[in-house]
C-alpha cells in the first residue's frame, strides 16, 4: 500500500501551534497527553500485499473539551481518555484510497515523557479494502520542534460521505452602476452542497481552470457564515476561486459578485476580454483616484462598496425566502468580507474606514494585496476599523515595514499582517494569468496554499468562532510566510 505521507502535502498547508507550550517536562499526571510527540509506527501491511512497515511522525496534541484533538502529518483526529488509556480515531486520505484509524491505545509512562501502545486501521478504495495493526511509541518534544503540516481542513479529509461537497451556482443582484443607473449583478455563490461533485470548470476567457463542484446543488443544512469577496480591477466574481472553494468547504457560503467597472477582463458569465495597455490605463486610473483619498476614490467607484452591500442584502433575503435554495441556510449575523487590490480597498470601506460606508456587524475583513499610501486611508481611517483585520502581500512586491506603519500599527487589534514569500501581487487573484490548469494545481502552490489557509483560519477564528483556528493564527507560524506579526487583542 505504500503507506508514507509525503503525498499528502499538497493543498491546504496549516500548522497547529497551541501558544505557551514551554519546553519538554514532566506532564501533570499520567493521563495529560496534551503537548507535542515524536512518533514511531510500526504497521502490519501484510494483509495488503505488503511487509511491516516504519514510519515516523508528529504530532500536537490540544485540549478539545472532554477530549483532545490529535493533529498529525497525516490529518486531525478525535481523542478521549478513559481509565488512563487515550484513544483517537479518524480517517484521512492516503494512496488514492482512504485510511481510518479505528482505534488507538496508548498510555504514558517515564513521568508522562513516553507513551506506548497499539492502534487498528483499514484502508478503502472504491471495493477494495484490507486492514492491519500498528504498534506506537511516543517522545514528548518541544512544539517548536513538531513538524506538523495538515493536508486539509477537517472536512477536506476527504472520502468521507457525510462531509459536504463544494455547491456552486449564480445567482442575479439588483444594484447600481457607475453613474448610479440600475444594474443586474452576476453574483458567483459557493457553499457546502450535500449532492456529490462533478468535473467542473471556471472560464477565464478562452482559458478552463479544471475543478470538482456540485453546480446547482443542493445546499447543506446551516446555518452558515456568510462571506463575500471583492475581486480587483479587471477581475471577475471567480478570480480567487481557489479561497472561495476552500471558505465553503469549511462550511461557508461566499458571494463574489462581478463589479460593474469600466474595463473587465474576464467575467462570470461570457466571454469578455481586453487588451493588456487598457487594463493598465485603466488600473492606473483607479490607483490616481483612490490614493487621492476616500472623497476622490468614493466618487468615482462609489458603485463598488454600494454592490457589495447589495449582494450581502440580497443574500439575506435569499435566506429569509421560503422559494430560495438558501432558506434558512445563512447565518445574518456572522458575516466576513475580503477582497485583491482594488476589491481590498472595496473591503476597507465596509471594513469601517469611512463613515457611512460600513457594514454594520461585519465579523473580519481580509485585505489580500490593498494599497498602501498615506493617503489612501489616513491613521484616522485605519483607526476607525470596527472588526478584526488580517492583511496579506507577497515578498516581491512591498516592503513589511511600510504596510506595519501605515496599516498594520493603527488597526485595532486583532489584527494581523502576513508577508506570503514568492509572491507578487497578481499571485492573490489566481486564475488566467498563471495559466495553472486546476484549482488542485493552484493550491499545490507553496504561496497560495500559504493565501487559502490563513484566509480560511482568520474567518473560521473570528467569523465563525472556531478556537483551534484562532490558537493557530496566535502562533503565527505558517509555512510560505516571510513574516508574520498577530495581534489578537485581549
């Protein structure tokens, strides 16, 4: 079977790092198993064609309730301790197939230091399946020293049916257009789907960007956060649908509509297309006007902030309509917004820069590659945030020191500010211009698997209130970051 893991390292890339572990000592008891391991597996294979096979790995252990929670190279499993015996199961993919450990078995001995024990797994592949036993030994070490990269998000184990699938539909937003006339948005929806995924695609113009999704599926029982993203100049509703499908399957519903602006390279629905010197003209535009300041900027793409208030409504009234696929599937009162470049100045407003722009109750905001003048948003502007902020821009393309002094320093906390290492700043869109074949393709990227996974942390921490995702965005320590500073707050 091959069971090694060095396979499993593409996609979603996180490390746990419970803040405050000291260095390796005695544990409180005999049955505190929390802290970081080194393990030595030893597995009986024989049953799949195979020896006895060695393997070695991490592993942090945190507190989780009643239980713990076991993180691993392999993925996140459930744990329990009965009569001085600790216990977790879980599945998680491996060789093409699916392993689920049904049982573990180890006590702690030398001072809570060691642990030993045993463990039964099964591997599944479409018909096939075989089995075996494991035997384990453990060393307490430094969580410093754990080396321990999850392939995915819980619900991305895969191969569990239960777990929900990516849904995706469009949907239609009445709004209004640059010189304030009505317009009909094209409004992109992802969300978890309980029909199973097809072999789907994104068009970026002539260009597909391959992907699995459950097209007009239906939508899993909620209620679930709601997010929306801004996408830049000349972008399109899809243009970080390499987020958005991983938002969803951490159990969000995310809306990105296509900005009407003046120029559109790509879009949701159609064909459009432009030529490389009137993108930039008209970048260089939108850059004259908004660092010119929010009047400037409010004044000329007003339009934008307004839409995206709109989609957020419409939104909300899709989930009160007893006629709409979303009823009663959207929680009102945990919503998020992020937004690329000038979808990140978008993001700012409703964020609370400017007063009267804002979404009231807004959870987190992430700015993905914003502007960074003194004159875009003034210290006042920053300091007039009303969520937690989580900015995000590549090595090559800023200067840390820069977005710390005029972003970062007056947010109010939390806050964060990560530097994405070989990035620039077209890296945070995605799509046609890296011309990757597949969002598979897109994720196995050391640099947008750095981008999805603190996207996908800061919104399940402080949107959805999960807090082994806020423990992880506390310690700060994400492959593919340059830097990193956190601020959480009290």
């Amino acid at each position: 079977m091959g069971r090694g893991i060095s396979r499993l390292l593409a996609g979603w890339v996180l490390i746990i790092v419970l803040a405050g572990w000291g260095s390796v000592g005695l544990a409180e008891d005999l049955t505190d198993i929390v802290g970081a391991w080194r393990v030595e597996e030893i597995a009986d294979e024989r049953n799949c064609g195979e020896s006895f096979s060695t393997y070695h790995w991490d592993a942090i252990v945190t507190r989780e309730g009643d239980g713990f929670t076991v993180a691993t190279q392999r993925g996140v499993f459930s744990g329990w301790t009965e009569n001085e015996v600790h216990h977790w199961t879980g599945p998680y993919p491996e060789d093409g197939g699916i392993t689920t450990i049904t049982g573990t078995n180890v006590t702690l001995s030398a001072g809570g230091l060691e642990f030993s024990g045993d463990g039964q797994w099964i591997w599944q592949s479409g018909g096939y399946s075989c089995s075996g036993p494991s035997q384990l030994w453990g060393t307490r070490i430094d969580v410093a020293e754990a080396d321990v990269p999850l392939v995915a998000l819980p619900d991305q184990q895969g191969g569990d049916e239960q777990e929900p699938s990516v849904g995706f539909r469009l949907i239609q937003v009445d709004s209004v257009g640059v010189g304030g006339e009505p317009v009909s948005l094209d409004v992109a929806v992802w969300y978890p789907s309980t029909d199973p995924a097809q072999a789907d695609s994104y068009a970026f113009g002539n260009f597909q960007m391959a992907t699995e999704l459950a097209r007009n599926g239906a939508v899993a029982p909620g209620p679930h956060p709601l997010i929306l993203f801004s996408h830049g100049a000349g972008g399109s509703g899809h243009s970080t649908a390499y987020i958005c499908e991983g938002l969803a399957r951490a159990g969000f519903v995310v809306v990105a509509p296509d900005h009407t602006d003046a120029v559109s390279c790509v879009r949701l629905v159609g064909n459009e297309t432009c030529r490389l010197g009137e993108l930039l003209a008209y970048a260089g535009e939108v850059r004259n006007n908004i660092v010119a300041g929010p009047e400037s900027g409010l004044a000329a793409f007003g339009y934008r902030p307004a839409q995206a208030r709109d989609t957020l409504n419409a939104m909300l009234a899709l989930n009160g309509d007893p006629g709409s696929p979303f009823h009663g599937t959207v929680d009102c009162d945990r919503v998020g917004m992020f937004g690329h470049s000038f979808g990140a100045w978008t993001t700012m407003l409703l964020a609370g820069a400017v007063e009267g722009e804002a979404w009231p109750g807004l959870d987190g905001a992430v700015s993905l590659s914003g502007p960074t003048t003194e004159t875009t948003f003034s210290t006042e502007h920053i300091s007039s945030l009303n969520c937690p902020i989580m900015y995000q821009a590549g090595s090559r393309e800023w200067n840390l020191d820069r977005y710390q002094r005029l972003l970062y320093d007056p947010s109010p906390a939390p806050k964060y500010l990560i530097q994405v290492e070989g990035a620039d700043h077209n890296t945070f869109a995605g799509g046609a211009a890296s011309r990757t074949p597949s969002i598979e393709g897109l994720l196995s990227q050391p640099h947008r698997g750095t981008i999805a996974a603190a996207t996908i942390d800061f919104f399940l921490a402080h949107v959805a209130g999960d807090s082994q995702a806020l423990a992880r965005l506390e310690a700060g320590q994400y492959p593919g970051t340059s830097q990193m500073l956190a601020d959480p707050g009290p």
